[in-house]
C-alpha cells in the first residue's frame, strides 16, 4: 500500500462545475496535509494546507480533513480552464522533522 | 529574479558519467531539499538539510550524494549516472521552526541518461 494515494485520473469537469479530489494516507500519526497545484512542465506551488479536522476554505478551494478515515479531499467550486494540471498531495507525518510523501498526483481538466 | 533558481533546466548525459545538479535560493530559509519525480510515482525525497552542517538520506538515496556549500547552496551529484536515474529533478526550501511550514519548490531540472 502506498502511503498516499490519489486517484490518478485523468478528472475532467465542465467549467462553472465543482471538482473533487481525493487523498488517503496510511500513517495514522500524520499531521499536516498539503495540496500542491503543478502545471505541466512547472514546480508544485501550495494551494492549500490543513492540520485539524474538518473544512478549510480559502476563495474557490476548500480542503477537507477526517483523520479517523485518514483522508483528507480538495474541492474546487466554479472551475476555470486555468485550473486544469496535476493536484499532489502530500502528507507531513511528524511535527519534528521534514518528512513529507506525497501522492502520484490526480490530473484534472476543465473544459470550456 | 526567482527564489529558489536550479541549473542546469536540462541535461542529457551519458551511462558512468558524474554530474551536479546545483540549486540556490535568496528566500533566507535554513532547509533545503532534492527530490525526484517520475510519472506515476509523484515526488520522492532523496536528500535534505536542515542547516549547513546537517545532511539526511530521504527515501531513495542509493546513488545520489549532496553538499551543502552554504546556507543558501545545496548541491545533489550522480556519481555514475544510469538511466533509471532519468527524471525531473526538484529542489525545494523550507522555514524552520513553523509547525506547518510550506515547502518552496525551484523551477526544476530535466535529466536524462542515455
């Protein structure tokens, strides 16, 4: 088992549509989650991070967080074309150092 | 200018050869990071540093070595580079001391061995 899997699409959504991506992890001790939008040929820049249970929103991105199931979703309300790349996951599993996994990643496009 | 800058952007190398992948960064961070990514696997951590006089293997370190020259240099060599060491190559930098703190990734660097 991987210790963080994402589905790895390819996601497609109509523009205006809400997207949904999924993660789960395997260490249950893990504490912060990250979501990274890479753009084909790009570096992975942050999107969204959550470190307790429940929905964080921050503009058309909500991230949702459940440790019990140990998945953690990102929602993308009102979808634009420029929202089509690769979503990575990452999962930090301790708070004292820099251990991060991340997912394969989910492809999503967003046709006009 | 970018924050954190890799050279070079693009190598194509040859079986045995060594190589440097050299990165730097003006964000002031004392972390530094070099991962690798490959279709389907996502990005896996080969090196990082906490501080100059700091280094530590990540998950796949076997034929990869790093120098930390300076706060803001952090260097990743392929001894004998073989072709499964073909990828695209991320340095990243991080804060210390935050408890959730954002990884900052370079622009990356494709390698291939032929």
């Amino acid at each position: 088992q991987k210790e963080v899997e994402q589905n790895s699409g390819p996601l497609s959504v109509p523009e205006g549509a809400i997207a949904s991506l999924n993660c789960t992890y395997s260490d249950r001790v893990s504490q912060s989650f990250f979501w990274y939008r890479q753009y084909s040929g790009k570096s992975p820049e942050l999107i969204m991070s959550i470190y307790s249970n429940g929905d964080k929103e921050d503009g058309r991105f909500t991230a949702q967080l459940n440790k019990a199931s140990q998945y953690v979703s990102l929602l993308i309300r009102d979808s634009q074309p420029s929202d089509s790349a690769t979503y990575l996951c990452a999962v930090r599993r301790r708070q004292d150092n820099n251990d991060m996994r991340f997912g394969a990643g989910t492809r999503l496009t967003v046709k006009p | 200018d970018a924050d954190v800058t890799q050279t070079p952007r693009n190598r194509i190398t040859k079986t045995g050869k060594r190589i440097m992948l050299e990165c730097s960064q003006t964000k002031g961070h004392d972390r530094m990071y070099w991962y690798r990514q490959d279709p389907g696997l996502g990005l896996r951590l080969i090196y990082y540093s906490f501080d100059v006089k700091d280094i530590n293997k990540g998950e796949i370190s076997d034929g990869y070595s790093v120098s930390r020259q300076a706060q803001a240099k952090f260097s990743l060599s392929l001894e004998s580079a073989i072709p499964n060491q073909t990828a695209l190559y991320f340095c990243a930098t991080s804060d210390q001391g935050l408890v959730n703190n954002e990884q900052f990734f370079g622009p990356g660097t494709r390698l291939t061995v032929l």
